[in-house]
C-alpha cells in the first residue's frame, strides 16, 4: 500500500469497509485511499476476487458472518490500528479535493472536532446527481472512534456521536469538510430496486422491533412531502431523466415501508 507516513503532526488514520462481491469496483476505492496509514476490509462472504484485490492493495482482511450494517462497520472500526477512522463504502472513491482536505483536517496537535462530514456525490443511471436528493448527500464517516462509533442498525445505520458540554467547537462537535466522496454505483436499475426491497423489508423490521407505528396518512403523505421537497425545492428536475427517476423510486420507497410496517402490525396482531 502506497500510504504516506503519518509525519509529526498529522494524526495516523486507518480506512474501514465492509465488503461482499465487491472485485468490479474495490481496486479503484483501495487506490484512493493509498493515503491512509491503515486499511481494514471485513468481508462476509465474497465468492468473487475481492479478498484478492484487498490483500493486493495492502488491506488486512476479516473474514466475518453478516450482522447487519452496523454492527458490521462497527466490527471494522473496532479492528482498526489507529483511532482516527475513515469508513467508505466499496463502491465509493475519495476525491483528490476531500482527500486534501481530510489530510488538513488531521494535521494538527489536536483536531478542532471529534467528526467530519462531508457531501457525497451519486452516480444514477449514469450520470453524477448534483441536486435533489442525491446531492449533496452529507455523510459523516471521518471520526475518532474514542468519541464516536456505528449505531446498530440493521440498515440506515448512523455515526453517534458522545455526548460532550463542548457543542459548539472542540471535542463533541462535528466539523465539514470540502471535496466529494464519489459514489459509482455500477448497478442495474434491476438490481437497485431489488436492494431497495431488501432496505425496506429492514426497516420496516426495525421499526416494529423499536415499537413504532404508522398508518394511512403517512404512507401516502410521506413519499408526497419527500417529492416536494427533493424534487422542488431541491431542484432534483435539475438532474434531468435519472434525477426523476432516482427521486420517484424515493418515494415508492417511503411507501412501501410504511405499507410493510402496517403489514407487520396486522401481521402480529392476529398471531
């Protein structure tokens, strides 16, 4: 792994990922983190060249079951060697101008917060998304894992942050960075919508296991504020075609939740 020494003042960083049959897309994503001092990937499974790929680049590889998206990324920053961690997806890039930036950020005596986000960028039926629900995507994955760890969501998991007097600069707070994460997901409108049923179905599941509800008003109320809000105030019809498309599956998506929460309800209520 090409990875550039530490130095006096920038604090080390290890890089994190989960993967699963990722070969088509890991080199590229190992390749842009050749920064790093550290790079863990925790696999589930792959039947692909994936491991191969990730030891090439320098990776240290886990082999471990599936436990939900989460706990898996929490599994990955628990195995990193450096407290400071970076956690990408396998389908994701880190671009020259964020890389400049998480570099500057960490080049310090002390970091001026204990997380960063910043935007991340979508590929949508080929074309880079820039407005609407697919830009700019704040994401929250550069942290000190002393201070912050995943949640343990199963899907739609989340950075938590400790809680500190210090809200507003310093330890506990959470700065942003410039530059994109380019996310270049090559996958077929089939193969998306299928992912979506799955991210759906879990967090339906979730919800019913956290005692929440819904009901009628919010399944069709929910994907109609989400159009409006992502398609016209965002300017989501700035994208064009794919921008369209990408914010009408949101909102199916908003329904069929909340359809497949009611349905668990009634599921439960007769047994």
């Amino acid at each position: 792994m090409d990875a550039v020494p530490a130095g006096p003042l920038r604090q080390p960083l290890s890089a994190t990922l989960i993967t699963l049959d990722a070969a088509s897309q890991l080199a590229a994503t190992l390749a842009s983190l050749s920064f790093c001092d550290d790079i863990v990937v925790v696999d589930s499974g792959s039947r692909d060249d994936t491991l191969a790929i990730a030891r090439a680049h320098g990776a240290r590889v886990i082999e471990a079951q599936w436990r939900g998206f989460g706990p898996q990324k929490q599994l990955a920053v628990a195995a990193a060697r450096h407290d400071w961690v970076l956690c990408v997806d396998a389908d994701e890039r880190v671009s020259d101008e964020l890389r400049a930036s998480i570099v500057a950020a960490l080049t310090a005596p002390t970091p001026h917060h204990s997380a960063y986000r910043f935007a991340r960028c979508n590929r949508f039926l080929g074309r880079y998304l820039r407005h609407g629900e697919g830009y700019p995507d704040l994401s929250l994955r550069l942290f000190d894992r002393r201070l912050a760890r995943w949640s343990d969501d199963l899907v739609h998991e989340k950075v938590l942050i400790a809680e500190v007097e210090e809200s507003a600069g310093g330890v506990g707070s959470v700065g942003r960075l410039t530059g994109d994460l380019w996310h270049d997901s090559a996958e077929t409108l089939e193969s998306y919508l299928a992912k979506q049923n799955r991210y759906t179905s879990l967090a339906a599941q979730q919800a019913l296991a956290a005692g929440k509800h819904s009901s009628v008003a919010q399944m069709l109320l929910s994907p109609l504020t989400r159009f409006i809000k992502f398609y016209i105030v965002r300017r989501g019809f700035l994208d064009g075609l794919p921008g369209l498309i990408h914010i009408l599956i949101g909102c199916m998506n908003s329904f069929i939740k909340h359809a497949k929460i009611i349905e668990l309800h009634l599921r439960k209520s007769v047994t």
